[in-house]
C-alpha cells in the first residue's frame, strides 16, 4: 500500500469516528493499518540507527499531520504502541535524520523536544539553526542562548559556538576576552575547532590580544590533529618566522599536508617556497594543481612565469 499524508490522514479520521478515540491513538492505528508494523521498534531498539525505512517514513508522515504543538505531546503520550522511547539521545538522532534530509521545521520540532530533556547536542543544533534561519527565523539571540545552554552542559561544539558568537558579536555583544575564554573551554574539552579558532585569535585579532608564540602553539596542536587549516597556517608562520624558527623545510612539511588535502591557497604557497628553494619542477606542480582548484594568483604565475 503506498501511504501518503492525505491518505493516512483520511484513514486517521474514519477510525476517530468509528472507534470515539483520541484522534493521537487513531493516527497510530491508522499507520499500523497501514502496514508499518515494525513501528514497535520503536519501544526496543536503543539506537535511531536501527530503525528501517519504513518506520522513519511513518513517522514523517505522522509528523507532517500533526499539528508542531501536539508533536510532544503524541511522542509521551503513553496510550500510543508505536510510540518511540523517550529518550533525548534517540530524540535527538532522528532529529539528525530530518535535518540531514533538509526538512527543517519538522527536525527543529524534533530537536526542541530534546532540548528540552536537556540534551546539549540538540540545543546546539537548534541554536545553528536559529543561527542559519533553517525552519526558523533567523534569531541570533536565541542562538547565543541555546549555544550558552550548551555550553553549559559540557557540549564542546557549543562552547566553540559561544566564542564565535563573542568573537563576531552576534546574539551578543562583541567580547573578544569571553571569546578567548570559551574557545579554551572548547580546546581542553577536545574540540579541534575551538583550538584552531584560538589560535585564529592570536594571530589574527587586535593587538590586545595578539600572540604569534600562543597562535603557533595552538595552530600546531590542531595541525597535528589533522586540520588542514591549522596545518597551513603553521606553515606559513614557519615560513615567516612568526612565533616560531624561520624554517623552510618545515614550512613545507606542514603547507604539504594542507595542500594534499585540496587546500588552494596552501598549493599556492607551497609552490612558493619550493620556488624560493629552488625546486622548479616541485614549484610548478604546486601551482597547476592551485590553479586547477580555482586559485587566481596561482593561475597568473603560470601565465607569466618561465620555469
């Protein structure tokens, strides 16, 4: 049988009337009806994951005919057999599915059920996306609240949110010494964001704040976890001998790294140093493969340049 919202909605309606039941358990009869018994999953599975299609189908379905201020409610309530387990991990995973489905306000109903069983994950998903305008107006305020709450929580993404939003001043006013603040929360709970927007600060922002030495020592932690940013400013910042030992070799070392991971502007510079060093043949790959990806200085050397 192929279900469809108008379809169910009908069936929903007619069991109502026949049976003189809430018209929550007569959308639940209706979808067992409709063949999608395996809703009981629901009450034993202890993951999202192992829900199949068919399940997370009925439940968008269901979600679409019901109303946002009963969605809470028809998830507790307790007369229901194809309800799901109350649980804010769980809550929170199939909001992840509907949001991975761009299907924004039902995820953001999703999510604000979690949030409110104080799952962190959930708020700092609803906090990006009042921050995004995703199934909602764009709101930055709220977004600095429930990133805050988050926060607060423990949640490392969030704590990285919060300094951000300090750091830009959106939802709140620009503090770079609270986004200082947050962003080491983010780095001890192991958030590679939050130490590559650390070091950011110290490179980059006013002189208040500005620390080359600090700047190479977090740019160097998330370049050896990997992050392809981090690994190409810390190789520029040995290339220029800011906070570190002028050094060519490592330059390239960590501007290698970024630019195999597809990073132009990291291609580019490479080419530089090899240039600089000599290595022509080394050079001119580096800036054809930045040019590929869209680099222009890149694409104007090799116009104008006889290697």
């Amino acid at each position: 049988m192929r279900i469809t919202e108008l379809s169910l909605k009908n069936l929903a309606k007619k069991l109502k009337k026949e049976r003189s039941i809430p018209h929550s358990e007569a959308l639940d009869l209706a979808a067992t009806k409709a063949g999608f018994n395996n809703w009981k999953h629901y009450k034993s599975s202890s993951i999202p994951t192992l829900l199949n299609y068919v399940e997370l189908k009925a439940f968008e379905v269901l979600l679409k005919i019901i109303p946002a201020d009963e969605v809470e409610e028809y998830i507790y309530s307790s007369k229901l057999t194809c309800k799901i387990k109350v649980n804010s991990l769980r809550i929170n995973q199939i909001g992840e599915h509907f949001l991975g489905k761009r299907m924004y306000v039902m995820a953001g109903n999703i999510f604000n059920i979690a949030a409110k069983m104080k799952n962190s994950a959930a708020m700092n998903s609803l906090g990006t996306m009042y921050l995004r305008g995703q199934g909602f107006e764009k709101d930055n305020k709220e977004a600095f609240n429930l990133f805050y709450q988050a926060a607060q929580l423990n949640n490392h993404q969030a704590k990285n949110n919060v300094g951000a939003m300090y750091q830009q001043g959106k939802g709140v006013e620009k503090n770079i010494t609270n986004a200082e603040y947050w962003y080491k929360k983010a780095d001890e709970s192991g958030s590679i964001e939050g130490t590559s927007n650390l070091a950011w600060l110290y490179k980059f922002e006013d002189e208040n704040i500005r620390d080359y030495n600090k700047a190479s020592l977090y740019f160097k932690k998330a370049a050896e976890l990997n992050d392809a940013d981090s690994q190409f400013y810390i190789g520029m910042m040995h290339y220029n001998g800011e906070g570190v030992v002028k050094d060519n070799q490592l330059a390239i070392q960590w501007l290698s790294k970024a630019a195999d991971k597809g990073n132009a502007t990291a291609q580019c510079n490479l080419a530089n140093v090899y240039h600089q060093e000599g290595l022509y043949r080394e050079a001119r790959f580096w800036y054809e493969e930045a040019s590929q990806n869209g680099h222009v200085q890149a694409r104007k050397i090799l116009e104008s340049y006889i290697f």
